[in-house]
DNA sequence: TTGTAAGCGTTATCAG
DNA sequence: CTGATAACGCTTACAA
C-alpha cells in the first residue's frame, strides 16, 4: 500500500461525484444539491483531507499571504505593530509572511524582491526607515508598488499603489517641546536615533519650537545615537560626553522611549532632580516609559489605530475598493512624572 | 496587446530553446551549454522574468516555509526569538510564516492547523505556552508532527518528530533562589506569570531550593499574575495586596523581567533599600533588567544560542539527517544592582 | 445540479 | 546537451 496524501480525486471517488463538484463544496460556491454535499463532506471528513494550498494557489494566483517588512522584530515598537498587523491580518483570511531587514537599504531591497518573487498579495512596510529622505533610495518601493500594494506605516510617500499612515510626528515634537519651553526650561536637546524621513520630521518639530519661542538651536543640541537600540548605557554615556564636553542641558525630548529612558538614567546620576530640575519627554509612550523611575512623559503615536487603518486599506484596495491614500492621526502627550505641567 | 505576466514559455521562445532548458539553467542545474546559458539568461534578464513561486510550489511540494508559532510577537522575549529566527532561517532559504496565537488551547490548534494547511515545511512552537502540564492538552502538537517536524523553543515533550531546547528552568530557579537564601534573606515570594510545563518547572525550582535550604514555603509565598504583560502597575499592586493581607517578604525571585521589574517599585515604594534590605531576580535578563533602576539581576536563558541550535537542528531534519531530540542549557545569572552577592 | 476538460507555470522523466 | 511530455492538485468556464 502506497504512501499517498489524499487529493480532491480521492474525495470524488469516494463521494462518487465529479471533482468540479467537490471544488464547489470547498469553496462552498454555487448550487449544490444538499445530498451530494453531505457525501463530499462525509468523504472530506473521514479521510482528513485538506485542499492544496500550492496547486490552489497556482489556480487562483494567490495564497493569501500579505508580506511585512520590519527592520527589527524585536524593536518594542515594531514588534506591537507586528502583533497587530497579523491578528488583524488573519481575521481577514490572510496570512503574514514576515521579512526583518535591518537597517540596510540593500537588504531592504532584497527582502522586497524575495517577498514579489513568494507572490505576496500586499506588502507592508513597517517603520519609519523604509522610506529615506534621499528620493532616489525610496525607488525600490516604487518598483513594489507595481505589482502590489504597498502600506507604509509611519512614513510618507506618494505613489499609484502607495498607502499610508502616520502620526503627525512634526507636530507632537512641536507641541512637546513648546511644552517643555513653557515649564521654563530653555536648554533642550534633541536625542535621535533615526535618519529617516521621519526623524527629520522629528527634529524639525523640535526646531520649529524653539525658533518659535525665540530660542537658538546649536548643532551640538541635537545628538544623534546610532548604536544598538537596547543599550541604555550606551545612550546615556552618549549624553554624558556632551555633558563633559561643555554642552549643559536641563531638558531632553527624545525621538524614542529608550533613549528617553537613558536620559532619566543620566540626569538621576548627575544628581538633578526630575522633574524640578530637568524634564525628559519620550516617544512611542511604549511599556518602557513606565518601566523607568520616575515614569516618563512620552507620545502616544496611536499605533494600534495606524495598523488597523493600514490593514483595513489593505483589504479594500485587495478588493478592488478605493481607498485613501493617506491617513494622519494626532499624536497624543501621556504626562507622566518627568515633566511638570 | 494583452497584460500577460511572463512564463518559462516567453522565455523559452525568446530563447529559443525548450522550457526544459529554461528550468535547467533556473536551477542552474546538470550540464547545459554555456552558450544555450548565455541566451536564456539573456532572455530572463530582458524580460525580468521571475518564476512563479506557486507553480513551483506545487511542482516541489514545497514553498520553503517555517511556520513560527507564538502567543504574542510583542513579548519582548518572544520578539526576540521572533527576530533570531526569522533571520536564520532565511540565512538558509526559508521563509517565516508568522502566527501570533494568543495563550488560549484552541486559538493554539486553529494556528497549527492553519499552518498545515499552508503545507509549511516545519513549525517552531516559541514559548513554553505551547506545552501543557496536562498531557492531554499537547495532543495537537503529535498531531502536528506527524505532518512536519516541530521545534519547541523552551518546552520539553518527546515525540518522534519533535525536537526541543531550552534552558534548565528549574537549575536556574533553584540557584537563583538559593543564592538569595545565602545572601541572609528567608522571606521570599515567588512571583510568577505562567501555569505551562516550564512555569511549574520554576516553581518546582524555588520550591526545592526553599526546602533544601530548611525553608518551609507557604501557599501565599507563591503569587501568581495573570494580567497584561506590560501592566506594571498591575504586577506591583498584586505585590502590594499580598502585603497588606499580612504577608511580609524581603525577597522576590521573578518568572519574568517586568514581574522583576514591578517587584522593584513594590519594594522602592515601600520604603526597602534594595539590595540591602530587599533582593530582587529575574529572568530572561532582557532590555528590563537595565530599564530598571536599581538594574536587576536577572538569569540569562541564552534565547540567541537556543535559536541558533533549534534552527539548525530543523535544517538537519529537513534535509534528512537524523537530529539530537533535545539540547537543554543551563542559564546563567547576571548580576547587577537588585542582589548583594 | 453536475460533469468534462482546459488551464495555471513549474519540475522531472524520458528519449534522442 | 536538449526537447517532448507527463505529472503536480486545484479552479472554472462550458456543456449537459
């Protein structure tokens, strides 16, 4: 006796009907007669059969499979976008087929082209990175979205098949930093990790406030760290050298919550009393900012809500709906106890 | 002029050659002119032809997936293990198909089954969720192993086709509690998050060390959360009711960071000097270890290398060779600011 | 309501 | 070294 996984032939010998009429109870199309249904469904259950997804896939040129690129699925941040892409995903019957690239814009491109070529229905693009503020390097996503949709979460582009969402990331830094100012402090620095559109948008936020309210901005008040994204000491010895270096700050706004969380780090050490003396403000309000004592004012960027518009434009535009090209939702400040008002 | 997506068959006509050729140097399979090479390459490159993934699929039953199981991608442990096997695996041609399962029994199965049904080519259950105390309850994963080989990351069950690696959970809960004990302190709580396989193992851990050591453990010494895994304030306030219901500790050994974590602001909150007058472990020694302040002690579980070896072991199998069933590790406590020794 | 048969785009087995 | 051709297992007109 021959090892052979049963397929829709078997299932037509066995209900003695044809195996269009099978196909029809799989997908529970059409007209069929509730008797031959019944066969075919006795004839499904007591071999356990199950459909081919490969030669359904070749039938209908698609196996549901939505693609998700995240530089790095163990982001904090990356890592709830993706919980909730694929819940979100799956309750429409798709599955995720999940690409972490790094930083890289080669490798960016790789796992695009890897995804086309796996015949994914729909691409999403998960985090600010992907799309640069050089034109040129967002080309591949162009290339993308010509065979499929292409959804970018919190980030900005303009194409045919181009979706996204976003929160105003210039306003939040904005307002947070106007916020800052009004408490008083005047000597803030930008802490950035992200030379990505959207970090530029951050950091202009922040400029923007402080020309607005009269103050100067030297270069050495926007620093920039670029290591590991888990090392708090790294972070805070990174604002520890400014500090030897003679730049004195009270107040820090941070692009991320981790470094907002090395910069409580660095002002309890330095002795400064939080909030009285110096005010730290987050972004992402994600679990760490309550994890740090004190507990951090931080930006609520409305996640959740971002991913569930994203997949739900997905599913439209999968369908044949039009759909809006872009939807930008209001960052929201959480205070916390590392700012005064 | 008709949109047609191009074939083997476009290629094989511009090459003029059969399609079997094409296949040929697709494959760059046994021999084939260099010339005849040359032309279809040139042919493939013209066109930006791609072979249908689906088609081939069939062909080779096989796409070259991994089905990665876990209850939730944004469990910062999860996420990393997400994040080491995503990337191995595509280190060695093999795409992730994500499940993010939730810790319900019949979610778990719905996601298996949604796997096979995917004719994924393996599965990686990531958690020790997956496996019950309750043998009954781990019926699905034999199920699943009939059908492809099954990777379970820090679980333990044996099975033909179910390979395992973990840390040894119960050694490392055991050390851990005696090193506390030795430091002075009788008092402990254990305070733990998870009723799988592994979370009695740890148990069973502190247990016995509590008993070696002449300890007598109540019922109450071993508190249980089972709220969100990010609730802080939850975990803290559970510590908190124990307390007030007259339950006095100077120590807590946590299943979890973040139950580490909550343990920590119990006991700043309380007035304790840490480490002096309050020891605090826990484990998986991750990014929350060094968010807190004082910076935890925590039992490294050496995810990374678990990861490594379970992929490995999956290629191995994958490609027939016969594979060791189960690799255990012993963690490894990293000392930092909650513990005096 | 049901069956027949033509794809879908590869890979793989034979011959040549 | 190359070409026919038969699978692979399903969907879907088109007939009946």
């Amino acid at each position: 006796m021959k090892e052979h996984t049963v397929t829709i032939y078997d299932i037509s010998e066995k209900a003695g009907v044809s195996i269009a009429t099978v196909s029809r109870v799989l997908n529970n199309s059409s007209n069929v007669s509730d008797v031959t249904k019944a066969k075919v469904l006795n004839a499904i259950k007591a071999t356990g059969y199950t459909p081919n997804a490969f030669a359904r896939g070749l039938g209908l040129n698609t196996m549901k499979t939505i693609g998700i690129l995240c530089a790095d699925s163990s982001d904090l941040y990356l890592a709830k976008a993706i919980y909730f892409f694929e819940e979100q995903l799956r309750e429409n019957g798709y599955d995720s087929l999940l690409c972490c690239t790094g930083y890289a814009l080669k490798d960016k491109k790789a796992a695009v082209n890897l995804l086309i070529s796996k015949k994914v229905d729909g691409m999403i693009l998960a985090g600010s990175h992907f799309v640069y503020p050089d034109a040129g390097d967002n080309n591949y996503i162009f290339e993308a979205s010509e065979k499929v949709p292409v959804m970018l979460l919190n980030a900005e582009l303009e194409g045919s098949n181009i979706y996204c969402a976003c929160t105003d990331d210039h306003k939040s830094i904005y307002k947070a930093t106007s916020e800052m100012i009004a408490s008083g402090i005047k000597d803030i620095v930008y802490f950035n990790n992200a030379r990505s559109y959207s970090g530029s948008l951050k950091e202009r936020g922040f400029k923007d406030a402080m020309k607005d309210a009269g103050l100067e901005v030297t270069e050495r008040q926007l620093q920039f760290y670029d290591g590991s994204g888990e090392d708090i000491h790294e972070m805070a010895s990174r604002l520890e050298k400014a500090a030897a270096a003679g730049l004195s700050f009270r107040g820090v706004i941070a692009a991320d919550d981790a470094l907002a969380l090395s910069a409580v780090k660095y002002a309890k050490k330095k002795g400064y009393r939080i909030p009285e003396d110096f005010e730290v403000i987050g972004y992402n309000d994600s679990m760490l900012a309550v994890c740090s004592d004190p507990e951090i004012t931080s930006i609520d960027n409305k996640l959740e809500e971002l991913c569930q518009k994203l997949t739900t434009t997905l599913m439209g535009v999968l369908s044949g709906e039009e759909m809006p090209k872009k939807t930008i939702l209001s960052g929201e400040l959480v205070r916390r106890q590392t700012t005064r008002n």
